[in-house]
C-alpha cells in the first residue's frame, strides 16, 4: 500500500514523498489496527477505516503551535507548504487541503483528551464529563483542592478572601458566517463552550429575529476575573445580541461547574446595574441543577472600571469596584486575533479551535503565573504605603466623633445598600447669584477693616499692617486691568510703615539698598522683618519682633490656605451649574457664568499668592520650624480640589492633594459655612466622601496584599494537588497491555513532575519577592519537592520506515496505542512557556 504524505521535516524545507508499506496482519495480541500502526510509525492517518493519506506529526506540531502562537489558519498553511515544496507551479502536490483539515480536528481532540487524562480512565474518551478538558486556574478557590480546613467556617468579615470572581462579558468579532454547513461534535461540552443541545433547547424559547449573514454574532463569556482563566462551560454563542437569555445560561452553567460549593461570589458585568435586578426571578425559570442557594451564598455585582464611567452617577458608586471587597477586570485581546480564522468553519469545528485557543491561554497563564503574581506584590506594596499614609493623614485632620459616625455608616451601606450612601455626594450647586453674593460679602469684609494709623504703633499693628499692604501690591498685579487706578489710590494713601517705629539701626541699611522712587507702587519695598538682612536682626529690629512675625505669617499661610479651598468647592459647585443648567445657544447666560468664573480664579490667584507669600517668608524667618509639616510647597498641580484630575487616573491609583490633608476642616473649608460644623456633626457631604473614598483606596490596596498573599499559597497547594492527582492516575487500567500500561504510567508520571516543577519554581520565586518587598514569609503547604525537576530524556526517533510492520520499536513509547510524539516535546514544556509550549506539551 502506498501513501502521499505531506511532509515538513523543518521549517525551512518541506518535501512530500510516498512510502511503500507493509500492515502486520499476524494473529498476535500486540497486533494493532492498521491506523494505530501508521501513528506508530508517526504519521497521522486522514481516515481510519482504509488510510492511504497521512500527515507528520512533526507537521501537524508545526500547524498546532503558528495557529495558537499566531492564529494561522489551515488554508494559508497549505498553501505556504505547498509553495515551499514547489513554487512554480509546475509540480504542484495533489490538493489534500481537506484532508488535511479533518486531521488537524482528530489531532486537536485526541491532544486534549489526552491532557484531561482521559486515556487513563478505565470509561474511556465517551465518559468525560462536561468542562473535565480545561486547564483549570490554580490561584482561584477550589474546595477540596487548595482551600484550608474550616474555610467555610470563616467569619463573614473574612469571607470576601475565598470568594470566586467572575468577570461577564461578550465578544462580538468572534462571529461566524452562516453557510449552512452541518457536522460531527466531537466534544460537546468538554472544554469551555457549554454544551450547545440543552443551551439552543433554552435559547428556542426565546424567539426573535434570526440575522441572515452570521449565524452567531459574537459570544458570551464568563471567566476568572482576578487571573482571566476561562472556565468551564464558561463561552456561549450569541446569535442575536448580548440578550440576558444567553448570558444567564453561560453563568449558571459556568457557577453550577465552578463555584458549587463557594459561598461568596464577585460578579462583574458593564451593565451589571440592570442584570442584577431580576436575575433571581429568571434563575428560578431555569432546571433545578443550574440555580444558586441565594439563601447560602451571597453574591456581589459590580460594573468594571472601564466601563463604569459611561453609567450615571448613582451607578457610579453602588456598582464601583473601589467601594467593594476585592476588585476584577478582564479583556479579550488574546482571542480577537481568532476571528478570521474561526469564522468560516462549521459551527462544531469552530467551538474545538476555540477551546483550543482558550486552553493554549490557559496554560500560557499558568506557567506565567509566578510572574504575574510578583509583579502584582510590586504594585501593592508601594500603594499601599502610601494610600495608608494619605489617609492616616487625612484622618488626623476630623474630631474622632465624626469619624465614628462616618465609619457606622459606612457599615450600615456594606450590610445593606437601600441605606444611605456614603460615597454618594449630592452635587453642589452655587449659582452666578450665590457667588456674586459671596464675593460680595468679602469685598465689604475687606473696606470694614479700614486704614490703620502708621505713627506710633506697636509692634503687632506694624506687622499687621505690612501684610495688608503685602496683599494689596499682590491684589494690584491680580486687578491691574480692572482696577488699576483705584487700587494704586489706595496703595498711595497708606504709606508703608516706617521701619524706625519698630526697627530704628535699620535706617542705615534702607538706605544704603533703597531704589530710586519707582513708578509702580506695588514694587515699592516694604521692609517687613523677613525682608531684612538676618545679621541685623539681634540689633536693628525691635525685641520679639521676629516671634511675632512668624505667628502672623503661620496664621496667614493657614488662613490663605482655607480660603483657597473654600473657592475651590465653589468652583467645582459653579462648573456643575454652568454644565447642567447654563450651556446652550444663549449668550447672555455664558458670559456671566463665564465671568464669574473668571472672578472666582482670580479670587483662587489671590490666596495662592497670600500663601506663598506667606511661606516664603517663614522660610528665611523660620527655616527649621514645626510649621513645615503642614504648609509645604503650593504647586500649580496641587490647586484642585479632592477628586478633580483630568480624567485619566484610576480611582484605586488617585491621590487627594496635601491642602486636603493638613490642616483641620472647619467653617471656612464649606461654602457658606458659620457655625462650629465638627461639633454638631453637620458636616459637608463632601468633606465626608473625600474621606471615605481615601479610606477606600487604603483599604483595597490592603485587600490586595492579602488577596495575593492567599493566592500564592493556593496556587502551590493545588499544583501539588495537581502532580498527585496525575501519579494516582498512572495505574487505573491494570487491565490494558503491557505496553499501553508502560507507556501511561510514564506520561501520568511526567505529568506529575510538570506541576511539581511549577509549584517548586513558584515558592522560590515569590519566597524572595515577599522578602524584597518587606513582607512576612509564608508557610507554604506540604509536602513540595524542592529540588529542581528533572524532565525524561529525550528518546531517539524512529527512523521511516523502521518499526512501520506494527511491532513496537524498542525506541518508541506509546499511549493508548498512539505514537507519543515525545521527540523534542519534553525540552518545549520545560523552557518554552508560549503557546508552542501547550501544544506540545504531551510527551512521555
């Protein structure tokens, strides 16, 4: 009998040729089938029954690994090989494309039958159970596997570290052209699409418009939202939209499977605001074995980060993530790159490629999850020093009272969201009206203090005095263009104060340092104490002159400083109104907001200058004083108020501005305010969410920690529970032959050491990060190997066509009467954690 093989010996050079061979027809039990010869002989047969076609497996490695690595499809691979082979054309090979197709299908499901360990079970490929063929996330919660003893027994406060996250999303690029075609399902369910009989049987009940160019639109996907593993039965197709019908299967199908026995659960879904309200009234329409126990398992929906700013504000901070135990994200770059190559396949064809895809992601992130676990510690540790600072900061600044009642309440809202709020500021609405009044009022503030005699005064009416008129050179280059003149009347009317009231042995020195009489009042030099040399300080100024000064000037700075935050809430107050209620075609209600607007900056101008002002003098006056730890440099970036930014920070990542932190609020922070607000507890609503929300950020910085912290021990406990679940396989067909028996022994074996490896590899990594990042070691689970894993030689190949008569070679090993393919496999998985690394991960 002859074959027409499709050969590729490397990359660089492929060849077809043809064999003559010869089938063992001997009457002896180690006689095998004339299909399993040929994968002895290793080649893959494109039929069973009469095979006179076959591939390499060397080929068919090559396609497995470009399709996962690069989403080659088979058809630019034939033809690439069949240019390689001969690109004139004119010897072209017969066209096998479609055989070659049919192999690749047999040799994706057979793989990962094989992976699943179901050529150890005694039931055979037919008894596998829905999603028993996924590679399963080691870091989640898995009962029985990696969760410790009385986990279940966890006080409620605790619950939220063994909570399964799952993150809902659907993906409309991975559609597929409705060409009618029809064919065999070779894994109905196994992997990661849920089984596609009971799930049409369901969606039939939902009729609507049938979309005649796709047959499916998209899918629907559930997945590990902390680690983005897919699950199983987690994907769903869609055929028309993301219609709750579809996506209510695809979880409870995915929850029935995964977090049967879970107790808390974190769902997070872009229109989770509108899910979540009747998703237990259409729970109950679904099959008994699918529904949740809602009265033993509590269940959380948020909206993600990337989304969540699209929805009100109500949604805003119900549904955030930074206000909830844990946080989730996920995405869908890995499979989008699928798309063309999926789309035009059968529908049963298309859901075993992309299980495939999946599982190569899969074990892509398995084998990086040391790594991706590390570099989270990295971020958290820096975050949430200093997070915890700003808030301790933050904190110091409110009466323990106040905190008190805002801590209640902040339980009252965990316990039962239908309470009040306390991330949920009512917007503060000060119209053109409200801040010309306010303007107003200060304007008669300032006229009411008068002018105050220069002769013969004291030391703390000269000082006074000097910063009056420090505000007014300051007031003259904000005004100029408004107010020049009357301004400069002013200045010209109060003469500076004459330093020889206070500080006679300065004359000299004034003197001597005195400009000719400038044109510009606000230039003219005042001459306060910190504007007079330090050497004649002890003879030239009068005695307690300096203490006095840095009194004022402390008082000044602090006073500017609760003023400028005061104009900053009445900014963000008369931003709103203008966006809500004034923007639109009428010009006359424009210019006055925008006028008053323009009033208010200059206002904010004014006490940021009275603040520098202020500091610059305290510095020469007092450079090693207390005060600097609360009137610290006043950057343009630090004028803003608690959570303005330009709308490219995370709420986990943002930071509130050392002005909000520093000093005390009081009535003079609030718009408005009058009386002693600490005492009465009648504080700002703003004021509050500022804190609560620093508080927030804190303490999911800290979850963090914690969640990685249980995590890492988690993962090596269920890769070791892994490698022991692979060695008890190794001898549960004591029935097969000898060979067969020799040959899954040595893979279940193998198998073993690769999680071992990996659980080894992963307490070294991350036992040194925990020590670089100042962490507490952790006790990790026992028993683990700790010594590196030594992979099996790699056996040499037979040689074509040596060992093709059937008989086994005595260097060639075998797995269920198929060629094990080991030749270079065992060097891929052990170095290579790309997707090739997946697909060729099954040697022995």
């Amino acid at each position: 009998m002859r074959y027409r093989p499709v050969h590729a010996a490397s990359i660089a050079s492929v060849r077809r040729w043809c064999l003559s061979v010869k089938f063992c027809d001997c009457a002896d039990e180690r006689t095998a089938s004339n299909y399993i010869q040929v994968l002895r002989a290793r080649l893959w047969p494109a039929t069973v029954k009469r095979p006179r076609t076959a591939t390499t497996l060397r080929t068919c490695k090559l396609f497995h690994a470009l399709t996962l690595q690069g989403k080659t499809n088979a058809y630019d691979f034939w033809n690439a090989l069949c240019r390689v082979t001969d690109s004139s054309g004119l010897r072209r090979p017969k066209n096998h494309y479609k055989d070659f197709i049919r192999t690749m299908r047999c040799y994706r499901n057979l793989r990962m039958a094989k992976r699943g360990g179901r050529a150890h079970d005694p039931g055979g490929i037919d008894r596998t159970d829905l999603g028993e063929l996924v590679v399963e996330c080691p870091a989640c919660p898995h009962p029985g596997r990696n969760l410790p003893d009385g986990w279940e027994d966890a006080p409620e406060s605790e619950r939220w570290k063994y909570a399964i996250m799952f993150a809902i999303d659907a993906n409309f690029k991975l559609k597929l052209k409705n060409r009618g075609l029809e064919d065999v399902k070779l894994a109905p369910g196994w992997s990661y699409f849920v089984d596609d009989e009971p799930y049409q049987a369901h969606i039939e009940t939902y009729k609507d418009q049938v979309e005649k160019r796709f047959a499916i639109n998209g899918v629907g996907a559930v997945i590990c939202a902390r680690h983005c593993f897919y699950l199983k039965n987690g994907i769903g197709d869609l055929q028309r939209g993301e219609r709750y019908c579809n996506m209510d299967f695809v979880l409870l199908s995915t929850i029935a499977k995964v977090a049967e026995h879970l107790k808390t659960m974190v769902l997070s879904y872009d229109i989770a605001c509108q899910f979540s309200k009747n998703f237990l009234k259409r729970m109950a329409e679904f099959p008994a074995e699918l529904r949740i126990d809602v009265t033993q398992t509590s269940m959380t929906f948020v909206v993600p980060k990337f989304h969540l700013l699209a929805h009100g504000e109500s949604c805003q901070v119900t549904y955030s993530l930074n206000f909830t135990e844990g946080g989730i994200e996920a995405g869908w770059s890995d499979t989008n790159s699928a798309a063309l190559s999926t789309r035009e396949m059968s529908s049963e064809s298309r859901h075993e490629a992309l299980d495939d895809f999946f599982g190569a992601i899969n074990w892509r992130k398995t084998t990086s999850l040391g790594t991706q676990l590390q570099k989270s510690l990295k971020e958290a540790v820096p975050a949430l020093e200093k997070h915890m600072a700003a808030y301790e900061e933050h904190t110091a600044t409110f009466p323990q009272p106040v905190l008190d009642r805002w801590e209640a309440m902040i339980e009252a809202w965990d316990k039962d969201h239908k309470k009040p709020n306390p991330y949920h500021e009512p917007a503060a609405v000060h119209t053109v009206a409200d801040v010309r009044l306010e303007l107003a009022q200060e304007e008669a503030a300032d006229a009411a203090r008068g002018v105050v005699s220069l002769h013969e005064t004291s030391a703390s009416v000269f000082l006074s005095t000097g910063l009056e008129l420090e505000d007014m050179q300051a007031l003259q280059l904000i005004y100029m263009p408004v107010s020049s003149t009357l301004i400069a009347k002013e200045l010209s009317a109060s003469t500076s104060p004459s330093p020889s009231t206070s500080s006679p042995s300065a004359n000299a020195v004034i003197a001597r340092d005195e400009a000719p009489a400038s044109t510009k009042i606000e230039n003219e030099k005042l001459w306060l104490p910190s504007e007079v040399p330090r050497e004649l300080w002890s003879a030239g100024l009068a005695s307690g002159l300096i203490d006095k000064a840095i009194r004022l000037r402390i008082a000044q700075a602090e006073e500017a400083l609760h003023n400028l935050r005061r104009q900053l809430r009445i900014r963000k107050g008369l931003i709103h109104y203008k966006h809500v209620f004034v923007d639109g075609p009428g010009q006359k209600a424009n210019t006055r907001a925008r006028s008053a607007i323009k009033n208010l900056c200059a206002r904010m101008d004014k006490h940021t200058a009275q603040y520098r002002a202020a500091r610059a003098a305290l510095v020469v006056l007092s450079p090693d004083g207390s005060w600097q730890g609360h009137l610290r440099e006043l950057r343009a970036e630090d004028i803003r108020a608690p959570r303005e930014d330009d709308g490219t920070v995370e709420e986990g990542h943002r930071e509130v501005s050392w002005i909000w932190r520093v000093l005390a609020h009081e009535a003079r922070d609030i718009p408005g305010g009058q009386t002693d607000l600490m005492r009465t507890f009648s504080l700002s609503s703003d004021l509050r969410v500022d804190w609560v929300k620093s508080r927030a950020r804190a303490r999911r910085w800290k979850e963090e920690i914690i969640h990685l912290r249980e995590e890492m021990p988690r993962s090596v406990k269920f890769l070791d529970w892994k490698s022991a679940w692979w060695s008890s396989r190794a001898e549960l067909r004591p029935d097969a032959p000898a060979d067969i028996r020799s040959g899954l022994s040595a893979y279940a074996a193998r198998q073993a050491a690769v999680f071992e490896g990996l659980a080894a590899q992963f307490k070294a990594q991350w036992t040194k990060a925990l020590k670089d990042y100042g962490q507490e070691p952790i006790n990790w689970p026992e028993p683990l190997a700790e010594q590196a894993v030594d992979f099996p030689s790699r056996p040499q190949a037979p040689e074509l066509p040596g060992g093709v008569d059937g008989r086994p070679s005595k260097d060639t090993d075998r797995l269920g009467g198929a060629i094990s393919d080991s030749d270079s496999e065992a060097s891929e998985y052990g170095q290579d954690d790309s997707d090739a690394g997946y697909a060729s991960e099954d040697s022995v």
